[in-house]
C-alpha cells in the first residue's frame, strides 16, 4: 500500500528521539537503537493511517490540533497538515509535556 502523506520530524523531535536514544543508552546502546527504531516504525504507520493517534485529553493541545502517538512511555505529538504529518515533539509520558509545547 503507498503511502498517501509524508511524516517531516521538526528540528525539536529530531532532538528528542536523539536524546531519547542518548538517555537509553546510559544503560544499553543496544537497546537504545532497537527503541528509537521502534519508535520510527509506530511513527511511520501515520503515513497510511494519520488518525492513528488520538486528541489529546488535554483542551489547549486539542485546541491547537494536535495529535498523540503513544509508544510505551513516550508521546509522539503530531499536526496534520494537508499531506504532511508534522511531528512537534517526542516526550516521555511523565514529563509536563503541555508546557513543552
């Protein structure tokens, strides 16, 4: 099946998934790779399927259109625009990810 949007990481989810994979590999190189692989595999769904995520619960995130991936303990937020599937930010669930935004 072809791919009808096209996912675009911001420069700030660049540096997520990056620290991400830094943090992770403190304790596991390995399975700091094998995570953000996975993570961009989940992500990738959203070229085919876009509502894949959900709204977040919180209304100001709602408000601004947002859209959430979870993929274990991180959030994927993400806005639809047109064909693209911008990714804002890629933050773990326990941080205060409505101020990050």
């Amino acid at each position: 099946m072809q791919s009808r949007f096209t996912l675009r990481y911001l420069r700030r989810a660049q540096n997520d998934l990056v620290a991400i994979r830094d943090f992770i590999a403190r304790d596991s190189p390995g399975r700091a790779v094998a995570f953000v692989d996975k993570l961009e595999t989940r992500m990738k769904i959203l070229e085919l399927f876009p509502h894949a995520g959900r709204v977040p619960r919180d209304p100001q995130l709602a408000e601004r259109e947002f859209c959430v991936l979870v993929v274990e303990s991180y959030l994927a937020f993400y806005k639809i625009r047109g064909s693209t599937i911008e990714v804002h930010r890629v933050i773990h669930g326990a941080r205060n990810y409505a101020y990050l935004l």
